[in-house]
C-alpha cells in the first residue's frame, strides 16, 4: 500500500462548546486538526471526559461546531442541511459501544438491515431477502440469521450485525464507538479480523475511537491522543511506543502486562479535570510529573519532533522513561 | 489439590443451578491466608455465580446444588440467615464493579458508611468516632479529602472515587477473604492501575485474602498467585500464575491468551 493516500477527511481548527449556567463555557473540543487517509485506521484515544465522543458526534455534524470546519473529500459539511445532509450520511456510518442497545429489540435482523437502503430507495422488494442474506455472509453470520431477533444472539454476533448495518450502504468512513470493548477478548479478537479484512477487501477507512491503546498499537495505522479536548500527540500506531507525551506515557504504562511479570503498573495520579474548568497553560499540566513554569502559562502548540510525530509539551528534552 | 490444613477457603465439587439449569458443575480450588486468586474467564463462564454463592447472595433463584465450600472449616453452603449476618462483612466482603449502585442514592455517603461502622463495630459507640473511623479509611485509600467525601452524595463522585469507597467499605473490618466482582471493569485505564494498585497494597498489608473476577487477563496476571480458568460453568484449568500463563495446558486458555492485545504484539494490518 502506498503511503501517499488521499486524504478523505480533514478536520480544521474544530471547536465545540456549551454554554452553561452563568454565562461559563464548557470547551469539549478546543482547537482539534487533524486528517484521514482514504483506507486507513485512525485511532482516536483518551479516557472519558477527554472529549472523543463530541468530536465525533461533530464530525457527523450531530452537532454543530463552534467553529472550525470538517472537509469530506474537500467539501465543508459542518454547513450541509436538509437533504444534502441526508445524502452525506450515506457516506459515514457507525458502529456504537453496546450492540444490545442499538437495534430495535423488535425488528427482526432482515429488517434491521434493510432499513438503511430502504430509507434511501436503494432497494427492490424482490431482492430483499438476498441482499440481507449476502450482507449476513460478508460479515462471516450463516444468512438464515435474517429470521432471528436481536436478543437471540450472542454479543460478538450481535456486534456483527452491527458491522452488516453499517456496510449496508457501502460507506466510504466507518465510525466505530468503542466497538469492540464491551466484547470478551476472544470475541474482540474475531471481530477485529473481521474489521481488518473488510478494509483489506473495500477499503474502508475506520475512525476507531478506543481507550485500549494495546489494541490500538495492533489496528490502527495513525493515532490521535486526546486529553482534556486537545491533541496531546499524534503518531503512527505501530510506533506507539515511541510516544513523547507525557500523557500517552501515562496511557502506555497502565496497561497490564499479561506475560507474568508481577509488575503493577505505574501511572499519573488523579483524575481528569472538568471540561468547564479548563487550566490556563497546558491542559495536562495538573496531573503531569515535567510541569514547569510555563506549563501553567501557556498551552503548548503541537509540532512536528519525527516526520509524521507531532506533539504538543513544551519539554524539549527526548524523554527515555519507560 | 492440596489438603484443608492450613487453608482458609476449600472450595470441593461446587455447582450452582438456576432453575432446572445447572450452570456451574465441579468447581474446587483452595486459598491460603492472605492468597490472592483470580477466577477468568468470558462473560456466561459463571465466574461471578461462583463467588456471589460463596457470599451467600446468589440472585434471580440461583441455588447451590452440590459440594462444599469450607472457610476455616465451616461450610458456608449450610449456613443458617443468623450466622451469615455475623460472617458477611466482618470475615468476608465484596466488592461490586459499581460501588454507586451498592450505595443508596439519596443518602450522603457519610451517613451511609457512619451506620455501617456503628451496626458492625461494639468498641465505637459514638457518631464522632466513627467518623474518624471513616476519614481513616478513606485516607488509606489515598482520598484526599475525607470529610467532603462523607458529605457527598454517591452521583457527585467519579466513578474511580465511588470505587474507593466501595473498597473502603469492604475492608472497614479487616475480612479474612475479599470477594471481588470485576471491580475496575467500568473504569479508565489510568485509573484502573490506581485503583489495582492500591487494592493490592491493602489487602497485603492486613493480610486479607481475595478473590478476584475478571476478565482482563493482564490484571489478573499482575496481581494473582493463582488462576483458575472457567468456560461453560466448569474449571479447565486452576494452578500457579506463572504455570498459567506460561504453559497452559487447554486449548481453550491457549486461545484465550492469544486473543489478549498487547503492546508490540502481532498486528492485525499492515
């Protein structure tokens, strides 16, 4: 695969805030840019209250941004409305964190996945059955699955189903919402492959929204480190390991070791600070064990230290813990 | 398996049924004092069946239909209501993998936690003493701010405070055994190696024994002396930790432990 792809998604400058009581702001997404490959993995990390799902539900244009624009092939679709809105949908898909929760407990898994066609007028009465049935298989489901309801399905099948609805209308970005972390690990495992071959087949490109940054380092090809509604760091994901932020630091040492090594590991301390209530300086500045002086002063802008590496701390220094 | 002497917890032929459905068949492992054992396995294994039982509070018309689990000689499949009240709580203790739903939430935490103290502990007669009691507790679990966390209501905690809590609570009366349900499952990973850490400190340093539930495979590696593997509500596999992880005998555990992310692992794309 050539690294030069084209950029499908390009994010600028994107802000989104509320408002709160007593005129106070609340900054979920403060001053994000970054861009999608056509056919790539894009992983977007952080814990909660980091501000990925808002980011997310902006690009979708679920909500309006502050500011800032979100370009689809170049085109700015933060301005879409009516029906040129509708027909964008066609091209973003997603697959959200609980499969039990997604589907209508009283649709029958043929309906749930004719419905996306259907609302565009894209399917025949007498295909129907077919094309379910073909959309069943791709996702590795026997077809006879169209008959049953969701709640007579495992998990990681329902998952699956999830995965068949969101290709129904063969979109070019799939957003998946912490698809995987509801799953057992095995499961998870299955599901991944399957991620991995339909983009393989079709060239997907996924917008993968995670907390789990081991699994991230095995699927992804770029990631994106959120904290607090800023970029801290963002890198190839095979070279995760060689983040400099203080923050992915923090994120790397917190996975557990599952070869027996008996070391627990060791993290930052505290938890994320509100939204509302933003630091002045740096947004990481109040957890981080390298806070200087001028991370209280100012926020640190994101720059280029390898190609493709950029990473928003003021340290300088190439840092060699872990 | 090694014999009773020495033991605090003999677990023999245990199984539960739900209903006419008999969904944990033969399950027997052992646990010496201060031992820490993690049971993993993927959701539906019965994990979570086996310890809800060994604290008695087996839910939706789960019954215990065979074996016998004997803590310091005492089977707890035959316990009577009465002497169940004097066990839980004081010799043995659970934590959930949500403490805000185990806490009520229209009380402030403070009222919740002073009563508890004051029903279980004769030596404390006064609120004032038991809400130092209290502040002591929380402070080993590294809150900073004791007091305004007894003012609290449960909602206004995160859910890694609320979890603190929940340990605090748990171990108030230094219990012999801790049972633990996934109790860092809902939390994020920063705070997951925290909240791991500091358990284990504690249940160390008075000695407590646990059992852990899990179905992340790294912590359990990290923390557990044993491990016992469930599938479809049997054992496959029940040693030493290193044995475990290091030469697994079932195929199942073969997969399982293949099918773990970790950092510098096989990647799924190119």
């Amino acid at each position: 695969m050539s690294n030069e792809r084209e950029t499908i998604l390009s994010v600028r400058h994107l802000v989104k805030e509320f408002p709160l009581e007593g005129g106070r702001v609340l900054t979920a997404v403060a001053d994000v840019s970054f861009d999608v490959r056509k056919g790539e993995t894009f992983a977007i990390v952080g814990e909660s209250g980091c501000g990925k799902s808002t980011l997310v539900k902006t690009l979708l244009n679920l909500h309006a941004p502050t500011s800032g624009e979100v370009l689809f092939h170049g085109e700015d679709i933060t301005k879409l409305t009516g029906e040129a809105l509708r027909q964008h949908y066609r091209n973003v898909q997603m697959v959200f964190q609980d499969p039990a929760a997604a589907f209508d407990p009283k649709m029958r898994i043929e309906e749930i996945l004719a419905e996306p066609l259907e609302n565009y007028g894209l399917l025949e009465k007498s295909k129907r059955r077919q094309t379910v049935e073909e959309l069943l298989l791709s996702v590795e489901l026997p077809a006879d699955f169209a008959d049953r309801y969701p709640h007579n399905m495992s998990g990681g099948q329902r998952q699956r189903v999830a995965i068949a609805r969101a290709l129904a209308l063969r979109p070019e970005i799939i957003v998946c919402d912490e698809a995987t972390s509801a799953l057992d690990v095995s499961v998870q495992d299955s599901v991944v492959r399957l991620l991995a071959r339909l983009q393989r087949e079709r060239g997907i490109t996924y917008l993968f929204i995670c907390h789990d940054l081991a699994l991230v380092s095995l699927f992804a090809q770029r990631v994106l480190v959120m904290y607090l509604g800023s970029v801290m760091e963002t890198l190839d994901a095979a070279r995760l390991q060689e983040a400099r932020h203080p923050y992915t630091q923090a994120l790397l040492a917190s996975v557990f070791p599952a070869d027996g090594a008996k070391v627990i590991p060791h993290t930052i301390r505290g938890e994320i600070p509100s939204a509302s209530d933003r630091p002045k300086g740096c947004p990481f500045a109040t957890r981080c064990e390298r806070c200087t002086e001028i991370c209280n002063e100012k926020a640190p802008a994101l720059r280029e230290i390898a190609p493709g590496h950029f990473v928003a701390c003021h340290d300088e220094k190439p840092c060699t813990k872990r | 398996m090694e014999g009773a002497s020495g033991s605090l917890l003999e677990v023999r032929d245990f199984a539960i049924r739900y209903g006419k459905k008999q969904t944990v068949q033969g399950v027997g492992f052992s646990l010496a004092p201060g031992e820490v054992l993690s049971l993993v396995g993927e959701s539906g294994s019965g994990k979570t069946s086996v310890i809800r039982a060994l604290l008695g509070c087996l839910g939706g018309g789960g019954t215990i239909c065979g074996g016998a689990a004997l803590f310091e000689g005492r089977d707890l499949t035959q316990l009577s209501e009465e002497a169940w009240k004097k066990l839980r709580g004081r010799e043995l203790s659970m934590i959930f993998q949500d403490t805000g739903a185990m806490l009520n939430p229209v009380r402030k935490i403070g009222s919740q936690f002073i009563e508890y103290i004051l029903l279980h502990t004769h030596s404390i007669k006064t609120k004032e003493e038991a809400r130092k009691r209290c502040c002591t507790l929380l402070g080993r679990m590294n809150l900073a701010n004791p007091e305004s966390i007894l003012g609290a209501y449960p909602f206004e905690l995160s859910g890694g405070m609320r979890q603190r809590v929940g340990i605090a609570m748990a171990l108030a009366f230094h219990p012999k055994l801790l049972l633990a349900d996934e109790p860092t499952a809902a939390l994020d990973v920063t705070t997951q190696a925290q909240i791991v850490a500091e358990l284990l400190r504690i249940v160390r340093e008075s000695g407590t024994a646990m059992i852990l539930v899990t179905h992340n495979i790294g912590v359990a590696a990290c923390v557990s002396d044993k491990i016992l593997v469930m599938s479809g509500g049997r054992v496959l596999e029940y040693g030493a930790t290193q044995d475990i992880l290091h030469s697994p005998k079932s195929d199942y555990t073969k997969k399982l432990l293949a099918s773990v992310p970790t950092l510098g692992g096989r990647r799924y794309v190119e």
